[in-house]
C-alpha cells in the first residue's frame, strides 16, 4: 500500500477558516468578528506603543546575542510574570514554592500543564479533566493529547444568558474527590461570563472540601477590567485559601504579542521542596518537547514587567484596548435597545466580561449574519468584540436587528 493511504482528511479549523472566508470577502462593508485578537478603530492590528519602545531598547542592546536561553526560559521572564499574576506579596512566591516555565504561550502552558497531571497527577480512578461546557476549543484537544479525558462541567445557562451557578457547584461537590477542574481565570472564552467574587468564594470552598485541582487558564490578564490586578484577584484569593493549582499564562492578547508564542506554566507547590522536584520534571518534559523556549519575545515582556516607567506604560495601553472594549458594548447596547428597540433582553452585552460576548443568538442567525450581512462570526452566536468599531458598529447593529426581528 502507498505511504499515508490510511490517514484521514482533517477538517480545517473552523476559526481559521472564518478567517480565510472573511479575507476572501469582496463585500465593503464585511466585518470580521471570530477572531480573538484586539482590532483598534480602524479594524487594524495595534502594535503596542510599550512594546514597539521595548524592540527599540532590543535593537540597540549590543549585549544581545542570538544563545539557548535555558531550559525553563528566561529567569528574569518567569520571575517577572509569576509576580504579575500571583501579586508582588504573594505568600506562595515569598515561601519559594511556585514553579515557572517559560512555554510557547497560553496553549504551550496549557499543553505542558496538561502533560504534567497526565504523567504525575494521582488521579481517583479515570484520567480526567473538567472543562465549563463551553469553553476554548483547543482545551478538548490539549487534554486528548496527552491522555486526559475531557469531560464537561455546567458552565452557561443560555436561559439567563449567564452562569449556570448551582449546576457548576452541584457538579463539584458531585465529581469524585481529586478531580482536575479547569477554570478560566477572567474573561471567559467563548462566553464572556465570569463568576462573582463571592460565588469565586464558595466555588472555592468546594474545591478544597474535595480536595480537587484548580486548572487556571488566564489568557487575558487585564483585558477583563483594563486591571492587571483586579483580573488576577480569583487566582491569588484560590492562593491564598491554599487550593491547590497551576495557573496557563498568556501575552499574546495582553501585550499584544500573538506571533511572539510568550507564555508561562506557573505551579503552586505545598513547599519549596515540592516545587524543585515540580521544575525538575518539568524541565525533563520540555527538554523532550521544544528544548528550549523562544527569546525574542520573553526579553520584550520582561523589560517591560522590570521596568517601572516601561510597566506603567504598558498598564495605559492595555486600558487603551480594556476602554475601548468597554465602549463598542455600551454603543451596541445603547444602539440595540434604544435606537433599534431590537426585540429581547441585551443587558448581557453589558454585563459580559473581556474580549468575547455570547450574543444568545441562535446558530440560524449567526448563518444568516453571515450570509446575508457578511459578517463573520461563529455559529454559536460569540462575537469579538474588538471587531466593532465606530465605523461599523451601526451597520452590525442594524444586521444583527433584521436576523432576530
Ligand atoms: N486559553 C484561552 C481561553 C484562549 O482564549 C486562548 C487564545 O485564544 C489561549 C488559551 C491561548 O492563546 P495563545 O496560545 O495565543 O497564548
């Protein structure tokens, strides 16, 4: 038989291939709302100030060369980044029990995060892991990979349009004792619904009574508030209650780095101890994988996070894209129940968190958006809201009124 008879055509990824339909798209006024990266007001990408004066300190460093960095990355990288989601007086940092490896952004941290509780986590029985229903894609693929099955917790409650509270609770103090739970840090993908800080309390408060594992994943540090801080506080409260957990770390969205690959796995260890031994594995597991982690973009983010002018200078641009956000919902909503009386309720519009928003329209309209308005969304009704802008926020308005009317 011919080589590679037996191997079966994959089907193209879908938020890709939303992508390629958009650009091939002749029609003037098509928007792109799939993709889950910051677009400025003129729908280009925003390359950020901070990070085009940090190339520029780059360039002219006539110490860089061209070496390995070290197996686990860039110390002053992963130092730096740690800091920024666990806080400055974080007690597990200050106890030397947290483990960081620079990885190739939030889905490498993801990858090796997951290929760590495959080799070492004692799982109670089946290898599995718990993902909200829904969640980023990429995790189902992330944990079949590696051997774990993804199995799904109840996350979104279309009814509300918002968390499906009591489920989510019930379905942690249901699952057998040490179960792998993956929660998203802040801005939830794809539906942009976050708990509370007091349901993050009692969610807590379950996961510890039954001694499960909290999988953190924060790709989107500071774009939930536009505050570094304020979108880190459920990782550091879980921290501070002693849950155990590691915590996937991106830049890509915050920084703006999305071809860099900057990313970092963090795991908070009981004890220093504990944690050399965490590093030593999984300095053995990335050696094996990629060696060793990319420079260029590691050396870009942690001038910025050592640098104090740099670091407040990245905190305004990253409330330059938060803001902005933060507007395009207030005009949607004031456009769809003000001016266009748009039938339904679109207070979600509002209240959703982060990059994304789950319109609640059905996978019908979403088609027909496409088809008919040329806009470009997924079918499960999320739309980027880093896609809107001034200048076609009226026409999406106007679209997305005619396909639910
Ligand atoms: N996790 C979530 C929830 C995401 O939405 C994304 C990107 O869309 C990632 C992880 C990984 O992104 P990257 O690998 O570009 O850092």
């Amino acid at each position: 038989a011919e080589t590679w008879n037996a191997v079966p055509l994959a089907p193209p990824d879908s938020i890709f291939k939303l992508t390629a339909s958009y650009k091939e798209d002749t029609f003037p006024q098509k928007i792109n709302l799939g993709v889950g990266a910051y677009r400025d007001n003129d729908n280009k990408p925003w390359v950020l100030p901070v990070v085009k004066k940090a190339t520029e300190i780059l360039l002219n460093d006539p110490t860089i060369d061209h070496e390995y960095l070290p197996i686990t990355g860039l110390p002053e990288y992963t130092g730096a980044a740690a800091k920024l989601i666990l806080g400055e007086d974080s007690p597990a940092l200050a106890e030397g029990r947290v483990t960081s490896v620079q990885t190739i952004s939030g889905t490498g941290a993801n990858h090796l995060g997951a290929l760590f509780l495959s080799r070492f986590y004692e799982f109670n029985g089946e290898k599995k892991a718990y993902l909200s229903d829904p969640t980023w894609v990429n995790h189902f693929a992330i944990f079949k990979n590696v051997q774990v099955e993804p199995v799904t917790y109840p996350y979104y409650d279309p009814k509300t349009i918002g968390l499906a509270y009591q489920p989510f609770i019930d379905t942690l103090k249901s699952a057998p004792e040490r179960s792998v739970f993956l929660l998203h840090a802040c801005a939830h993908n794809p539906t942009g619904v976050d708990p509370t800080r007091e349901q993050w309390g009692q969610i807590a408060d379950v996961i510890l009574a039954k001694g499960h594992y909290a999988f953190f994943d924060c790709a989107y540090q500071g774009f939930a508030s536009g505050d570094l801080d304020r979108d880190a506080w459920a990782v550091r409260e879980f921290v501070k209650r002693g849950v155990p957990l590691l915590v996937c770390q991106s830049f890509a969205k915050n920084a703006g780095l999305y071809g860099e690959r900057v990313g970092a796995l963090h795991i908070v260890a009981p004890t220093q101890e504990t944690a050399q031994r965490v590093k030593s594995q999984l300095s053995v597991l990335q050696r094996s994988e990629i060696s060793n982690p990319p420079a260029h973009g590691a050396r870009l983010v942690s001038l910025i996070l050592n640098d104090k002018k740099l670091f407040e200078e990245w905190k305004r641009d990253i409330e330059t894209m938060a803001g902005r956000i933060i507007e395009m919902r207030k005009e949607l909503h004031k456009l769809l129940t003000e001016e266009l009386k748009t039938p339904g309720n679109w207070d979600h519009i509002v209240n959703q968190i982060g990059m994304f928003s789950f319109t609640g329209i059905s996978s019908e309209a979403s088609q027909a958006l496409t088809e008919k308005a040329h806009v470009y969304l997924t079918t499960n009704g999320r739309i980027s809201m880093a896609g809107l802008n001034t200048h076609n926020i009226r026409y999406f308005a106007e679209s997305l009124d005619k396909v639910v009317r």
